[in-house]
C-alpha cells in the first residue's frame, strides 16, 4: 500500500514537471520571447546554483529533500530539514543569477564591438541571468510554501520544538560532496568569465580583466568584512562575513559612486573609468565572498543547531542586496551610456 502510494505521488509530481517543461518549450516555439533566450546565461545559472547547494548540504539531504517535495510523509524535524534545504536553494539561484548579470555586465562594457549602441545592447541583455535566477528561485519556493504549510497544520507547541530543537553542539565537518561543489563551483565561474574573453581584443579605458580583481576594491570589502568579522566574533557561524560582505560591497559601490561624480563633474573620461571598475569589482567580489565564505559557513552553522534565531538579518542581506547590485548596474549603465558634454 505505502509503495502504491509513493509510486502515485512520485508520477504526480514527474506528470506536473512534464506539464511544466510542454509550456515552456511551447513559449521558445512561439518566438515571442527569442530577445530573452540565452543558453550561456541559463545553463551557468543552473549549473552554478546546484553547486552552490553541494557546497552547503550532503547528498542524503539533497535526496530527502527531493521526495519531500512528492508529498512523502515524515517526521516534523525531517521536514524542517528539507524546507531550509528548498529556501537556500531560492538564495542560491537568485544570488547566482546576479553574479551572472555582473559577469555579463563586465565583459559587454569591455567589448567596444559596434560602438555605444553594442554596447548597451549587449549590457541590457546582461540582465537576463537575473531573470533565470529568478525563475528558478519561483519554482524552489513552491517546496518551501508546501512544507511550511505541512509544518504549520501541527500543534504550535509541537512545530516550535521542532524548529529550535539542536542537532548537536559542533559544526558539521565539510563532506566530499561538500568539497565537489566548490570545486565545480570555481569551474563554471572560471567558464564563465576566461571563454568570453579568450581570443577577443578589447580596447577603451575599462577592461574586464582588471574589473574580475581590483584591488583597491579587494581591499576595501575583504579588509572591512575581516574587520567586521573579528569586531563581531563567531566567525564560524558565518553571519558576520554574509553581512560583513554585503555592508562592505555597498560601502564601496557608495565610495565608487562619488568618484564618479567628480570625474562627470570634471569631464575627466579616465576618473569615470576608474570608478565604474570600482563600484563593479566590488559587487562581484562582495557577492562572490557571500556565496564562497559566508554562506555555506552559516548553512552547516544552522544545521548544528546555531544561530537560528539571528536568520532574520541574513534573509534581508541575502535577497536585497543582490537586488542592490542590479540598481546599480542600471546607474553604472545610465553612466557609460551618457555623454560629456565637453566645456
């Protein structure tokens, strides 16, 4: 009876993800939205967002979580498990989605192939991995609503047990598939930037490969968020370096932003330059530090049983600031696109 019954909600749920992927493909044939088709920007979204998941959860978590959401019954601690498993899922593809959007953003300001009109064709189209990332984020919530749902339908005092209840006292200690998703990780970033920028020549005052590694920038978020770390202590829970790395990027994007403004005042091509790659550098690096440092450290934190309480904060930081970043890609984008009017 109970394998009948799985096997029914498991054909359900594979009958729905079929469903789903009719409509999608029937939107590509339509041809109505070819302007938001980017097989790159998707696939590294995807790729990037399951390797960020491997970097934080085992693979016996991974599954659970996966015939949860086919309505499998279980323990409420169980399922808990499984519903923080879906909502860092949401943070990782959206985060990625924007990283994504920086990376393309980089490189299309550093290709000056068909003037200013390529390239802010080429930036406008940068946006399309956070579209992906948001995508994906909306189908991972659907897990998150339902088990939260099957949490909230128990007894206030037994579901509030649950989600306090620690596991242990230590952290957990990084598993082998742990360490595969960061070395798959680095591998789609490193995709990501060095194919584009292979055997293509790019002129003008910005040039991405200095954009990936500024170091004035470099200084400002990694120096300020190990300040903030080492002010705030309990490094290993990971929350500081999240909101370290967010308050840092945001810091130097502000200190980016005024430079620009007296290089506009100035008429001076070489400061507004300067700056862009100032304010870009440190949302990637900023981002980039959230997703490699802060996030899987708070991840296994939680899981031991820490901090649970404090998530408020990390859950504002995780989806406004990559909603930050894509504001100011749009100012950085109002910058390139306006011209100087020379005195």
């Amino acid at each position: 009876m109970t394998r009948s019954t799985n096997s029914k909600k498991i054909l359900v749920v594979s009958s729905r993800i079929l469903v789903i992927c009719c409509l999608v493909f029937a939107v590509i044939l339509s041809g109505k939205f070819t302007d938001l088709m980017s097989g790159p920007g998707f696939v590294f979204v995807l790729l990037g967002g399951v390797t960020l998941t491997l970097m934080s959860f085992s693979l016996k978590e991974i599954g659970l979580a996966l015939k949860h959401t086919s309505g499998r019954p279980d323990s409420a601690e169980e399922q808990r498990k499984s519903g923080y498993f879906w909502e860092r899922a949401v943070r990782n593809f959206w985060m990625m989605g924007v990283l994504g959007s920086v990376i393309s953003f980089v490189i299309a300001l550093g290709n000056s192939e068909g003037g200013i009109f390529g390239i802010a064709t080429r930036m406008s189209a940068s946006y399309l991995s956070a579209v992906y990332g948001m995508i994906l984020a909306v189908i991972c919530i659907v897990p998150v609503l339902k088990i939260r749902g099957t949490l909230n339908s128990q007894s206030k005092e037994e579901a509030q047990g649950v989600l306090e209840k620690p596991e242990n006292n230590t952290l957990h200690n990084l598993k082998f598939e742990n360490i595969i998703g960061y070395v798959l990780f680095i591998f789609v970033l490193g995709w990501a930037i060095f194919t584009p920028l292979m055997g293509m020549a790019f002129e003008g005052p910005i040039k991405p490969q200095d954009l990936f590694l500024h170091w004035p920038s470099l200084l400002v978020v990694l120096g300020g968020t190990i300040a903030i770390t080492l002010f705030v202590g309990n490094a290993a829970a990971g929350r500081s370096f999240t909101v370290g790395f967010a308050l840092t990027g945001f810091l130097a994007t502000l200190m980016g932003f005024v430079q620009a403004m007296f290089g506009f005042s100035s008429r001076g091509i070489q400061e507004i330059a300067a700056a862009i790659t100032f304010i870009l550098s440190a949302c990637f690096i900023a981002l980039l530090g959230m997703m490699l440092v802060g996030n899987p450290l708070e991840d296994r934190s939680v899981k031991a049983g820490r901090g649970q309480k404090l998530l408020t904060l990390s859950r504002i930081v995780w989806f406004v600031f990559p909603l930050v970043i894509l504001i100011l890609l749009f100012l950085t984008f109002v910058m390139v696109v306006t011209p100087i009017q020379k005195g």
